[in-house]
C-alpha cells in the first residue's frame, strides 16, 4: 500500500510542476536576485590608490562631489511633475467627460496621442518643434529677436515634455474611474442647489482620490527614473549618469562602475518607500457608499458664461499642445529632405521617399567640385540600419512579451490551486519583485554582472558578448513585465468558474488537461492583451536600450535616438530627420492598431461583437446590391 502510494506521487502533473518549480527557482535567483546583489555589495568593494578595498570610498566621493546634484535634479523633476501632471492629467480628463465642452470626442483623440508615441519617439517629436532649429522656434525668434534660440534645453524643456507626455495613464485609470461613478449622488447634490464646481470638488474628486493617489506615485517614479528626455534634453538627472559610468572606465574617472551602482541604489531605495506607502495607503479600503441601481455619470453645464468661455478656450488650448507635433511629424514624414532640414513646409514637394526607396545626393565639395553619394538617401524600410533596428526590436519585444506572459499564466494557475499555502503567497512576492526596482538597477546589473565568463549557472558564458546580449535584452525584457502582467492576468483568473474545474475533475481529466482545455480559453482573451500591450510598451523602449547599447543590440529607440545626431554627416543620412518623422508615424501606426485591438475590439463584450458584425453585414450588403444594379 505504501509503495503504490509512492508511485502515485510521480504522476506527470507532479513532475512537471516539480519542474516548473526548479526552473522559477532558477530563473529567480539567476536573473533576478544575485545580479541585484552583486550591484549592492561592489559599492562596498571599491579599491583605493593603494589597491585596498575601501569600503567607505564611493560615500564620501558621494557626500563631497556633484553626484548629490544628480539625485536632487531628479527629485526636483519627480516633484514638479506630479504636480503638473496632475494638474493637466486630471483637467483633460474632466474637460472630456464630466464637463460639457463642444467637441469633446475630438478634444479626446488629440489628448490620447500621447498613447500611440511615447519615449524617444515623443522627446524627438517635441525636438522637432521646439529644438534651436525647430519650427515654433524660429517663428518666436522672428517675432522676438531677443528670444534664446537654446531656450528648448534643460530643465524647463524635460518638463514641458513630460509633462504632456504622462498624462496618458490619467486618459486610462482616471477616465474610468470618474465614468463608474455613480450619477445618483452628482444629482442629489445638483438637487441641493450645489453648483458643478461645488459638486466637483466635495463629492466627485473625493471619489477619485485612490485612483489620483496611484497616479501620483507612478508620476513621481517616472519623473525620477526619467531617461529619454533628459538624455536628448540635456538634464543631469540620475538614469542618464548611470548609463554614462556604466560605459565608463577607471582610466578616465574614479570608481565609475561603483558610483552607478550607488546611484542604482538610492533609485531603488526611493522606489520601494513609495511603493510600500502606495500598498499601505490601498489596505486602508477606501471606498464609496453607492445607491443600488447605479445611474451613468451625465456631462455637467457651466452655468456662468465667463466660465464656460475660459474652459473651452483652455481645451482646445491644450488640444493644440497637444496635436501640434503629431500633425507635422505626419506632414513632413511626405516631405523632401531639403523642407526636413529647413522646417517649411513645400507644398509642391511630397514624396514617400522618407519610408521607402533610395536616391542619390549630389552636394559642392569645399575645392567646388560636385560630388555623389550614392543611396546617402532613404527611407525607413529600406535603410539598413533603421530596417535592422525594427526587425531586433520587433523579435526581441515578441519573445520578452510572450515569454513574461506564460511564465505568468503557469505562476497563476500554480497559486489559485495553492489558495492560502505559503508556496503560492511566496511565488506572487518573487513575480512582484522587479517591481520594487528601478529598471535601470535592473538593467545595469544585468550588465555588470553577466559581462563575465566565470558566471557557471549560464554556462561560464559572457552573456554581454557579441550576439549573446540579445538574450540578455530578452531577460531584462521579461523580468520587468512580470509585475504587470502578473498584476492583469491574476484579475482574470478570478472569472474562472470553480465549478468547471469540478466538473472536468470529475470527469477524470488531469490538472494539466483541465488547465489546457477550460481554464485556458477563458483567460487568453485577457492574456493576449497583456502580450500586446507589453509588445506595445517595449518595441520602442529606449532606457533599457541605452544601458545595453551595442553593436549586436542595436534597438529601433536607438536608431531613431542616432539619427538625431547622424544626419549629412559627410554626405550620409540626409534625410536622417524626414526618416525619423516617418519612424515615428510608423510607432503611431503600430501602437494605434494594438491600442485599438485591446481596448476597442478586444473591450467588447458578446452582445457587442455581434451587433457589429451584424452592421457590418448589412453594410456588405448594401454595397453589393448597388454593384449588381
């Protein structure tokens, strides 16, 4: 009776979760927990001129040179924007669904742009208008000969920036969470004789106030792990140093490995403060009393005219910030290198020349002699290097995005079957984990620590030689996206009926084939728009890009980053700008299409997807009865 007891235990569910249990184990001491690890304690292991270690060498260079500026432009960043993200993030969102503003459905598209092009893709878009050269520049400099032509550099320009482009977390989780209040109490205070702005301020933003305080926090993380903007901006904040002593050597500076890992630290010691007063703040409960039949919020009048005037002028104020790049980065992407480069618009001039097709430039040497340079001007999808960056970035984006998604859906189903067992509870804080640091620290230790060959759980393999860093980009991919998606695909599972899962046990099937065969299709609706939106978020990703730069992992972000500075430079590349215009609808284009997949078809319910295709049925329809009279 023992023995077969015995023998009952290694079932093939057993071994394979045996298996999977190994290789998380695995995965999470190698690739997330050591690295960090050896981050920490080289800030302890810095030698001195003597050759001794001193453990006390990177603090005092801290404490005494300007790396203390570093860590306070940050922190002056982080607060400032929480407070203009807010500001702008929570106005739009009620100038587009609590006010009755003329044109809100336009007003919307234009302040969710910042959904479809993000990152490099946006700092650069903003460059273009705004840089010494761009085209609101020069058309201040005309107005107002005074005027610093530099003036779109710095501090002031990394605001600006962020500012706008930040506040499409407050169109996603802020929108929704005014959409499902409940209407029953806006109108008993209407009732009341309450104004909307008295309505606003003590029964609406209340309600708001556990979305707003999340937001807060993300606003403040982002301000402080920046890395885009103040890298193409010049602002010396704390990502952008890293990366710099992160390709540094002793030979030119003291220590610089040890002083990013500092830096690292100090990002990741700030993160986890925040983190940590977000998780107590959310176990408080904050929630709202509601009346049991639940009306649909409606859109509040402005009474006073004067009011009324200045908050739409306000609106399409924005609206115009707000579009203003994404209109001429599309027209000038149909411009000729010549209009590119001097920012005017030649209406006689549109060509598709800056995505696909190659020609040749003929410029005037310095000894008056013309000469050619042939194929110096192309487009996206046939220059090599910009064709190069999409097809890495595409491949490694896919990879990281599906590989974090399984690991996640295996994890999930692992711990809904361990309910309330240490061995489930464990696995959710390791998949959390990256969540507590910074991606830079991440990214950095993934450098610093797999560019060796004595590592011998990869094999005594340089993870960050040659080709071998695309696999080390795909891990640093997957490892960030875990708590995301963890936190997404964990909500679905709680839709899983737990009296199917009884039925198919009883009906003999195994965990493995239960798992497959009715837990699976349920979710994976809701797993594809986690793959999709992690897709989304890493095929322009350009901060992990930077810290892995090399030949071999040369990114599309890094690409776009390079043709700033590249562009005629000795008769190549020029139409370097007119290219990166047409790079960047092409992002527009892909993460519209996702954005659309996920939250339009993808948000629809049966009821919904029926009755469009039934519209677009009846649409075929008609279109072939006029063909066929």
């Amino acid at each position: 009776m023992t023995t077969r007891a015995k023998n009952n235990i290694l079932t093939p569910d057993y071994i394979i979760r045996m298996v999977g249990l190994c290789l998380f184990a695995y995965l999470f001491f190698g690739f997330m927990l050591m690295p960090c690890l050896n981050t920490l304690t080289s800030i302890f292991m810095t030698k001195n001129a003597a050759g001794q270690i001193d453990a006390m060498a990177v603090i005092r260079f801290f404490l005494a040179g300007n790396m203390r500026s570093y860590v306070w432009n940050s922190l002056k960043l982080a607060v400032m924007l929480v407070l203009t993200v807010n500001i702008v993030g929570i106005s739009i969102v009620l100038l587009t669904e609590y006010f009755d503003i003329k044109g809100a459905k336009i007003l919307r598209l234009g302040y969710m742009t910042t959904m479809i092009y993000s990152g490099v893709a946006l700092v650069t878009g903003y460059m273009f208008l705004y840089a010494n050269d761009g085209m609101v520049t020069k058309m201040l400099v005309n107005t107002f000969p005074d005027l610093n032509p530099n003036w779109f550099t710095g501090y002031n320009a990394v605001l600006f920036t962020m500012t706008f482009a930040c506040t499409s977390n407050h169109m996603l989780f802020l929108r929704n969470a005014l959409r499902s209040i409940d209407y029953n109490t806006v109108e008993a205070a209407r009732n009341m004789g309450a104004n909307p702005f008295k309505v606003l301020w003590q029964v609406v933003l209340p309600t708001l106030i556990p979305t707003l305080f999340s937001l807060t926090v993300m606003t403040f993380i982002t301000g402080l792990c920046a890395m885009s903007a103040p890298t193409l901006l010049g602002y010396d904040s704390i990502n952008p140093e890293i990366v710099r002593l992160a390709g540094s050597s002793t030979a030119d500076e003291a220590f610089p490995q040890a002083r990013a890992a500092l830096l690292s630290i100090i990002l990741a010691m700030f993160t986890i403060v925040l983190l940590t007063i977000l998780s107590a703040y959310e176990r408080k409960g904050h929630y709202l009393s509601v009346s049991k039949t639940k009306a649909k919020l409606q859109k509040q009048k402005i009474d006073n005219p004067i009011a009324n005037i200045i908050a739409h002028v306000y609106a399409y104020v924005l609206f115009i910030i707000y579009m203003i790049p994404v209109v001429m980065i599309i027209i000038f992407s149909f411009q000729g290198y010549s209009a590119v480069r001097m920012r005017k618009i030649d209406l006689s001039n549109w060509t598709f020349l800056n995505y696909y097709g190659m020609a040749d430039y003929e410029y005037l040497t310095s000894r008056g002699t013309y000469k050619t340079r042939i194929g110096s001007i192309s487009g996206v999808f046939s220059n090599e290097a910009t064709l190069g960056g999409i097809k890495l970035s595409f491949l490694l984006s896919a990879l990281a995005a599906a590989l974090a998604c399984i690991i996640v859906v295996v994890a999930c189903n692992f711990m809904f079957n361990k309910k309330n067992k240490k061995s489930g509870i464990v696995l959710e804080y390791a998949l959390l984990f990256p969540w507590l640091l910074p991606t830079i620290l991440i990214c950095y230790s993934y450098r610093t620590y797999f560019n060796t060959d004595t590592i011998w759980y990869v094999g005594n393999t340089n993870l960050y030689y040659a080709s071998n860093v695309r696999l080390l980009i795909i891990m640093a991919y997957t490892v960030t996206k875990l708590p995301f998606s963890l936190r997404m695909i964990k909500a679905s599972f709680y839709s899983i009926d737990e009296e199917l899962e009884d039925a198919a046990k009883n009906l003999g099937a195994s965990p493995i084939r239960t798992f497959l065969q009715v837990k699976l299709p349920i979710i994976l609706p809701s797993v594809l728009a986690v793959f999709a939106l992690n897709f989304n978020a890493l095929f322009t990703e350009y901060d992990m890009s930077a810290t892995f730069a090399s030949t071999y992992g040369t990114s599309y972000a890094m690409v776009i980053q390079a043709m700033c500075r590249e562009e005629g430079l000795y008769g190549y590349n020029i139409n370097a700008s007119g290219r990166r215009c047409a790079s960047t609808v092409f992002i527009m284009l892909v993460s519209g299409l996702i954005l659309y997949l996920v939250y339009g078809v993808g948000a629809r319910d049966l009821g919904e997807r029926r009755a469009a295709r039934e519209k677009w049925k009846k649409r075929f329809a008609k279109l072939t009865r006029r063909k066929s009279a």
